[in-house]
C-alpha cells in the first residue's frame, strides 16, 4: 500500500513512530489488529525503515487528508521528502537474538545503557534510532547487523554490541522543523523562500518565482542558526555541506580557496544540496577593512562561486553570523545573499517551547512546572536551555549519588532518576544566559510597587500609564493609542528612583537591564558611544524589555564647557531614542538627581514621555517606609512607626532603611549570647541621633575663599 507523507508532529518526533490517516478498507488490508501493537515496514526504493504505529485515523470522503505522519529521522532513514510516496505494509517482527550498533564519532556507551533505552522498538538492519538523555540530549545510533537478518524486535534478552564510529559528512543529522520550539516565524519565512518553490516549482514559476540562491541568518550565539540550515537540509532530503569558517583558512597560499572551491564542486554534483557556512564574518569580512591578501582572495572566490550556482536551482548556500555588519557588502545583494533573516533571543511563549522539546526526553517529577521555569529563565536562547536541562540532570544525580560512589565506581547501570523542581531552580541559579554576559538582564522578582512606601499618586499614575501599556500593548494598538517609550524619574538622592524602575520592570513581567552612565565612558575616540550602540542593540534582541538609564545625567549633560565627548554620547542617545520609537518593544527609564542638566531634546514627547518627580518622603510616607522594613524583623511590638516617622523628618527612602538595619544590628551586638532578642525604641533611638550626627559631619561648612561662581576653593 502506498501513502503520502504528511507534515511534522512534535509529538512524535524521535519516537520511532508513525501516525496513520487512512480509508477504512485500507485498514483492513493493512491487517491492522485493534488491541496489541502494530508495526509497519516503511520502504522507498531500496531504503526501509521499521516503524510502530502509535494511532490510526479512520477519515472517511477525504482523500486529501490521506497520508502518513512520521519524525525527522524515519524521513531521513528513507531519504524521502514531505508529500513523497512511500509503500508501507503490516509486519510481525521477529525477536531479536543479537543487534550491532555503530555509535556515532566520540561517543562511546554500555551496551546495557542503551538496551534500557530501546527495549520494544523493532528496527532493521541500516536503520538509524535516536537514544535520549536523562538531560534531553539525543543521540543517533545505525543498525549495522541483526540476527535474525530481517525486522527485528528488540526485547530483554537480546544481545546488544557496539562499534566504533565513523565520521558521516553529507548527514545532517535527526534534526527538524518539529524539533525546533520559539522559532516558528523565521521557519515559516524560510519555508516560504526555499522549501515551497523547491516542492513546486511550477506554481512558483509560472509567476517569475525562483528559489534564492543564499540567505544569510545573522543573531546572537546559540539561538539555532545552524540548527534551522541542518533542519532544512532534511526536509528538503538534501545533501549537507558544512563549511566552518575558520577551519577553511590556511596558511598556505591558494590552500583555502582551493578547499572553498572543492566545497562548492562537491555540492553541484550532489544535487540537492544545501551549503552551510558557519561563522560567514570569519571568510568574508569587508575588504575594505581587511589589508589580508588571503582575506581578498577568498571573499573574491567566494563571489565567483555564488555567481557560479546561477544555472543551477537545487543548491542552497547559507550563511550564519552574529556580526552581520562586518561582512562584505559585494555578498549583500540579490543573486547572491538575497536574504537576511534575524534569529533572535526567543521570548517566555519560546522558552517554554523549547524546554517542551528538551522534556520530553527527560525524566521529570509531577512537581516540574515548565511554564515557571520558562519564566524564570529571561534572555536564554536554545543552547542555554539545552545546558539548563543537562544542569538540572546533574543536579538530579547529585542529589541521589554522593561523589564517593562515583569515585569508587558504585553507580549502577540501570538507575532511576527522576528530576525536581529544585534541581531547575539550582540549575537556573548557575547557568547564565550567553547572548547576555555582558550586560544584566533579569526581572527583578524582589520589587513590586508595593514594596515601596509613599509615592501614592506617583504609584497610581505609573499603574495606569506606564504597567498597563507595557503589559497590554494589544489593547493600546486597538484603541490607536501609542504607548509611551520613555519615562525620566527625577528627585533628590535616595527617594525610591531605581527600585521604582525595577517595580515596573516586574509588575510588566518584562527583561530588565541596567546601564549606569560612567560604565560606557571611555577615552578612546567612538568607543562610548559604540558601548551605547551595543547596549541598545542587546536591549532589542531581548525585547519586550525596560532599559534603565541610571544616573543619566553623567552622559547626557548639558552643562557649559561639556566636553566633545559628552555631546557625541548625547547625540547618539538621541539617535537610539528615535530608533526605538519607531521599532518598538523598548520602554527607557532615565533617573537622575539633576534634571536641570539634562539635553532638552530628551523630554520632548516620544523620548521621555514622562517625566515624574520622586519627591523626599512625608511623614505618611514615612511610616508606610518604616512598616515595610519592619517585616520579618524582631522588632518590639511597642514600637510605633509613626513616632519613628516624626523623629526622621527630613530623611530619604534609603536613609529610613539604613536606619531599620543598623538598628537591629545594634540589638543583635548588645544580645548576641542570647537566642532570641527584640529591637527596642532605645535602639532607634540611638541609632537616628548617630545617623544625624555622621550627616552634620558630611555636611560640614568648608573653609576657605569664595570663587566669583560662588563654589568654595
């Protein structure tokens, strides 16, 4: 019986399993029984695969719906395309006596091991299975012998060897389109340009539609680049040829454009064929800014090859590069890479897609909730992910297995592992997101507008204007309202300015980064503001985001006699400002202490939208501040806040909160024999007077002559 290949399922991917949609008369020629299990022999041509059938779908008056779904690999087994034919039929497996695997490069396993892992699948000889990882992780294994020498069923007592492995070049390995989470946009977009026109090419030309002869895939490290061109490669049953950047260049003259050239005229006779170039930047950055001959000569060869392909419609070249800018212009242009497509950093709805896929290869506990973990994990990309779950498994083993038994080989073969919230949560707590090392990006789960006492009408007027248009854009956009993309805090030092931006950055559940104005100054001419770039180019990538600019009058001042340097920065911040109003997913927050020397060309509107004063806190205010700090402290119920809250008249937010602290430190020095001790009026008391006294001496008049500009010297 023949039937057509249908489209991926995540469910089934790396299973060994197949989904079947058939007419009810096929399915009583098939031999299909009701109860036991089912196994079928996929073959197309002389490749064939062994494959168990998880359900079967009766459809009735709808040929169309017809069809066979299966995973990445068996595809790959057959070499066979989505929407290609195949021929399948009922078979009853014999049982296993002895299996040989060929293990792939660099890996080497029990055969115990991976008998655990493979028990009840039926395969045939030259047929390639996935063995998962307690950490998600899969590797592929090839059937190399069986005995008997047809389909076989594996089972308890079959007889498991291992080879070694051989290097396979043109195999992209198991990798698809279903087993890829977060990036669903760039997949469709490249399915559109390459895929579609490939599988049907007449609909395509018959309105002057040709596939591109290259793309260019540019974003942060680890967010699947490589990954998506291996994907590709096998829904298109292609051959696959890798080109790693670096590992091209020679030092011997002609040497790397030779092995570029050999690259090239291995895939034009091993059509279909999709060329990889990873890391592109490495092999063709501008020339203009190269003075390497090797480097000429290579980006010229590269040219003449891209050129070369124009008679040919089935090779692909793919470029991946996370600097994008430096790579030569003479590439960037139709007919050669005719495409560039972002990757980006995925968001919380990606994350947890792609932790799907890393779980569902992993022994979770019931307690595993995903969705929170995914929460949690802001600014990760897929790798990171991947190594947060192989963390978590380690976690798990840890926590079962102290060391010793490692060292003295006491670890069984056959263990059960089951892996816990907490073993995420510590994990979450040692991996650090890769595209963002440089800066911070978190959500500040410690602060909420709760947590900050006062500011009633400032916390009211924040809610409404400012959280609910970052948390609901939708609504705003329906209702042809723009959001605000910048607010500027301003108020005396230590009212609240900075933990009021991290309240927002948590009640809107967004990324939130940090920029304090000195970190990006620096003496070399451009380099400020090339850190400015940067930092609002990573500020993008993990958007929807708040970028705060602390203390953001040291770069944006306007005093007279500012330096060069100072209004370069000023302009390009200006610059980004713009830049983000119109790409949006950026909110910017600025605080400063002196709003009057701030460049007026930041509060027009679509800049600083808003610009809310943080007045010192009254005596109201005060007292909320005090009750907060308070809270999970031995402190006397005696105590009243709003007698506290009248001795600090004239105190800011931070200073209240250096007050409770040393007080109780105070309590704990003068009790610390005891175990347990109360913080009494006596030691605020002692602790506000000494706070007033060291402020008195900070504050001491100077001595000395009066300038003309009234400033003492």
């Amino acid at each position: 019986m023949n039937l057509i290949i249908k489209g991926d399922s995540m469910r089934l991917e790396a299973t060994g399993k197949v989904a079947l949609y058939i007419g009810g008369e096929q399915r009583v020629e098939l031999g299909l029984s009701e109860g036991g299990d089912n196994f079928i022999l996929v073959e197309n041509g002389p490749r064939r695969c062994v494959a168990k059938v998880e359900n079967v779908t009766v459809i009735k008056d709808k040929e169309d719906e017809l069809g066979i779904l299966m995973d990445s690999l068996l595809r790959t087994n057959l070499k066979a395309k989505k929407g290609q034919e195949v021929s399948i039929s009922c078979i009853a497996p014999s049982d296993a006596l002895f299996v040989v695997f060929q293990l792939p490069p660099n890996w080497k396993a029990e055969p115990d091991y991976i008998l655990k892992r493979i028990v009840g699948m039926a395969v045939v000889k030259n047929q390639e299975i996935a063995i998962p990882f307690s950490s998600g992780e899969l590797r592929t294994i090839c059937v190399i012998k069986t005995e008997p020498d047809c389909p076989v069923l594996i089972g308890w007592e079959t007889k498991i060897e291992c080879e070694a492995a051989v290097s396979r070049d043109r195999i992209a390995g198991a990798a698809s389109f279903a087993s890829i989470g977060g990036l669903k946009r760039i997949i469709m977009e490249i399915r559109e340009l390459i895929d579609f026109p490939l599988r049907f090419p007449e609909t395509y030309l018959q309105i002057g539609i040709e596939p591109p002869r290259g793309i260019i895939l540019y974003g942060p490290p680890g967010t699947g680049k490589t990954l998506i061109v291996r994907a590709l490669t096998n829904e298109l049953g292609a051959n696959f040829f890798p080109i790693e950047g670096p590992k091209i260049v020679s030092g011997i003259i002609g040497e790397s454009e030779r092995h570029l050239r050999e690259v090239f005229e291995k895939a034009r006779q091993s059509t279909p064929a999709v060329i990889l170039i990873d890391e592109l930047d490495a092999i063709a950055p501008r020339r203009e800014s190269s003075r390497e001959e090797m480097t000429q000569r290579l980006v010229t060869t590269l040219l003449a090859e891209m050129d070369g392909l124009s008679v040919l419609k089935d090779v692909i070249v793919v470029g991946t590069t996370n600097r994008l800018n430096i790579i030569d212009m003479a590439l960037r242009r139709p007919g050669r890479f005719e495409h560039e497509i972002h990757v980006g950093i995925p968001n919380e709805e990606g994350r947890l897609e792609i932790l799907n896929i890393h779980a569902k290869r992993m022994p979770l506990d019931a307690s595993v909730d995903l969705a929170v973990i995914s929460q949690s994990a802001h600014g990760f990309v897929g790798a990171d992910i991947a190594l947060l779950c192989k963390e978590a498994a380690r976690n798990a083993l840890r926590r079962m297995f102290p060391i010793e038994q490692f060292e003295r080989g006491q670890i069984p073969a056959n263990i059960d592992v089951h892996i816990l919230q907490s073993d995420f949560e510590k994990a979450l707590s040692l991996v650090r997101p890769s595209a963002m090392r440089e800066v911070e990006v978190s959500v500040p789960r410690d602060a909420t507008l709760d947590s900050v006492g006062g500011l009633g009408s400032v916390k009211q007027l924040l809610r409404e204007n400012i959280i609910l248009s970052l948390k609901y854009p939708e609504k705003f956009a329906k209702a042809g309202i723009k959001p605000a993309k910048g607010l500027l805090l301003y108020g005396p030092p230590g009212t609240g300015k900075t933990l009021l931006a991290r309240a927002i950055a948590n009640e809107s559940k967004l990324n939130f980064m940090i920029l304090r104005g000195p970190e990006i100054k620096s003496k070399w001419f451009g380099e400020s503001e090339e850190r400015l770039r940067g930092v609002f180019r990573k500020a993008r990538e993990v958007a929807p985001c708040i970028l705060l600019l602390d203390e953001i009058e040291s770069i944006a001042s306007v005093e007279s006699g500012a330096e060069n340097l100072t209004r370069s920065i000023v302009s390009q911040l200006l610059t980004e400002m713009d830049d983000i109003q119109h790409a949006g997913g950026v909110f910017v927050i600025g605080t400063t202490s002196n709003p009057d020397m701030l460049d007026p060309s930041l509060m027009r509107p679509g800049r600083f939208d808003y610009q809310i004063e943080v007045p010192m806190p009254d005596e109201n205010s005060r007292v909320e501040i005090f009750a907060i700090h308070f809270k999970g402290r031995p402190i006397s119920s005696s105590i009243s806040a709003k007698r506290l809250a009248t001795m600090t008249d004239g105190f800011s937010c931070s200073a209240i909160a250096e007050i409770c602290r040393q007080a109780v430190l105070l309590a704990l020095r003068e009790n610390w024999s005891k175990d347990a001790f109360e913080v009494s009026i006596d030691h605020f008391e002692r602790t506000i007077k000494e706070f007033e006294n060291k402020q008195k001496t900070l504050h001491a008049k100077s001595i000395g002559f009066k300038s003309p500009t009234e400033r003492r010297i």
